[in-house]
C-alpha cells in the first residue's frame, strides 16, 4: 500500500504483516525501512491521514470487535473508537455506514477530508 508516511510529499511504500501485526515502511525520503508493531492477525489495514497533518497515520480496523485504532503522526498517541464502520474507499462494511473515526481535533470526528463529523 501506499502512503506519505515520512511528509515529504511523496508515495511511500508500506506493507502490513497481518500475522506478525508489523508495518514495513520504506520512506521516499530516505530510503530507509522502519519496521513498526502496530496491528496483528485479523486487523485489516486502513491508512490514511486521520489526524490532518499532511502526513499518513498507521491505522487498523478489528471486525470481529467492529474497534478502530490510529496511531496519530502527530503525537504517536493512539486513538480508538467503537463502530462497525466503512471507508469509502478500503473499510469493510456495506457503503451506506460511517466512515473510520478520525484523531479528535477540537471535538470532531471524521473520517477524512471527504467525511464531515457527525
């Protein structure tokens, strides 16, 4: 998957381990790899730019539980929220639900620049 993890603008690779729960991120910047722990079986990966930094947060999301977690690039602080939601564009669920919680800023949740709190 793709993301701009390290916020220089560019594509980063990512790959999700969903046994292991490990990120592995190869950053444009550097071309270093940061191997992260953030997941593990049966978490699907959901990325994106929770927070409104600019940058991608790592994000996951546990159907079985129907909890969201994001890891905010902000503050490295964890967010979770309850709800079995979808993302328009890679969530599970049917497209009629909510969007995946956004890191609280000022109150608000959403899902992304595409979502309006609720």
């Amino acid at each position: 998957m793709r993301g701009d993890f390290d916020g220089d603008g560019k594509n980063d690779l990512a790959v999700f381990h969903d046994a292991s729960g490990l990120w592995f991120i190869k950053y444009s910047s550097t071309g270093a790899v940061a191997t992260i722990g953030y997941g593990g079986t049966g978490y699907l990966p959901v990325p994106e730019n929770y927070d409104g930094d600019g940058m991608t947060d790592l994000a996951v999301y546990h159907p079985p539980t129907g909890l969201w977690f994001v890891r905010s690039s902000l503050n490295g602080g964890t967010t979770s929220e309850l709800g079995r939601r979808t993302h328009p564009h890679r969530g599970p669920g049917s497209p009629g639900q909510r969007g995946p919680p956004r890191v609280s800023l000022g109150g608000c949740w959403s899902a992304s620049r595409r979502h309006t709190c609720r």
